[in-house]
C-alpha cells in the first residue's frame, strides 16, 4: 500500500513557502496546502485533507510539527511516519501530551540556533513522548536554511524507511 505524503507549514508559512514549494516540484504526489486560523481551524483542514488516505507520512515544520505530532497522537493507526522540522512543541497548546507516550517513528531536525523555538525544551520534550525517535541537532537555524536542501529527502519520504 502507497503511503500517502502531506507537508504541513509553520504559523507564518504557506504553501508558497520555500520548504512547500521544494516538496511540489520533486514530489508531485505530495498535499501541500495552505492552514490558517486557529489551531482547532488548521486540525479541521488537516483531518479533512487526509480523510480515509492511510497511512501517512508526515512532515510538520515548526507550528507544522506540533500539528503532525497532535495527529499521530489522535491517530497513531493512521501515521507511518512524522518527520518534524523544529517542531514547535514546546508551546502551550501542547501541554495537555506532555505525559503520553507516542510509538509512531518520528526522525527530528532542529538547528542549534533556533531562536523562534528554542533547542533544549524540545529536545526534553521529543526524548520523553517519542518512544521510536531519531533526533538531529544540525548547525543551522529555525528554518534550516543551510540543512532543509541537503537531507536525503527520498530516503525519508519512502515509506519503508523508518530507522537509519
């Protein structure tokens, strides 16, 4: 069964973004789209988008992240795979999941000189709920300018990849 692949942009992103319009132009399968609004707005167009299109893979970056991750956790028979790009989950609306556990495999990046979310609370929080995580820490910033072209982004996107 072919893993259907959806790329969900940060607070201030778009789908004309520079990370959606990479994932267009090399994986035209790929939904990207755009969520505004409130978080409960953005779920609802998320779970709209990937109504009965099983299993996923996931890319959330920053805001993006925290709405993979919120997903996988309603939803774990539903997700293949999170792959989280300065996943913003140290923000409030993520409280209430600080103590779950989550089996889901999820592989990480977040730059060392994040100054929008910072490092050392995500990194806590991804060791403590992610049971099958991989966690990269690159030298990069939040949007991972010098790290988001150079991943082996075939390799993550392939449904059979789960661990290095």
């Amino acid at each position: 069964m072919n893993s259907t692949r959806i790329f969900i942009h940060g607070l201030e992103g778009s789908s004309q973004g520079t990370k959606a319009r990479f994932f267009r132009a090399g994986y035209s399968d790929m939904i990207v789209d755009d969520f505004k609004g409130s978080l409960g707005q953005r779920m609802d167009k998320l779970y709209n988008l990937v109504n009965n299109k099983t299993p996923l893979i996931m890319v959330g970056s920053s805001y993006g992240g925290l709405m993979a991750t919120l997903f996988a956790y309603r939803n774990p028979e539903a997700v293949k795979k999170l792959i989280l790009l300065a996943p913003a989950l140290s923000l409030e609306e993520f409280t209430p999941y600080l103590t779950k556990k989550i089996d889901v495999p999820v592989t990480i990046y977040h730059g060392q000189n994040d100054d929008i979310v910072p490092l050392a609370p995500v990194y806590d929080i991804a060791k403590s709920i992610f049971q099958n995580l991989i966690f990269n820490i690159v030298n990069d910033d939040h949007v991972l300018r010098h790290t988001f072209t150079s991943l082996n982004w075939d390799d993550l996107l392939e449904s059979r990849y789960l661990l290095p």
